[in-house]
C-alpha cells in the first residue's frame, strides 16, 4: 500500500509529498492544478517508463 508519495523535480513540481491514508483518497482540483503530474508519479513508482521531459527546470534529475 503507498503510504507517502515525494516528489522532488518532476516537470513543474520542485517539492512535493502527500501522505494518503487508510481508505478512499481522491485527488481533485482545477484544470492545469497537476493532478496528472502525480497520476504520472504513482505510475513510475509502479514500474511506468520515465521519459527525459519528466525532468524539472530546477536540477539534472528527477526522483519520485
């Protein structure tokens, strides 16, 4: 079960951890919030291929 999700340097996402808990979590917000960058995450950490565009403006790597 994931537990914590941290983002660090993904696309536009220079800092980033949630922390789901027991139960149903859902992410909602507004077109262009970055729902799909952490869509994108959960599917790396699942064994998704990564892509060089993945990588932020803010370093060299990205880690999720």
């Amino acid at each position: 079960m994931l537990e914590t999700l941290t983002i660090r340097d993904m696309a536009l996402i220079e800092a980033a951890e949630l922390q789901f808990r027991p139960g149903l979590n859902v992410l909602t917000g507004e077109t262009g919030a970055g729902k799909t960058m952490l869509a994108q995450a959960i599917g790396l950490i699942a064994g998704g291929q990564p892509v060089a565009e993945m990588v932020g403006v803010h370093g060299d790597e990205s880690y999720v």
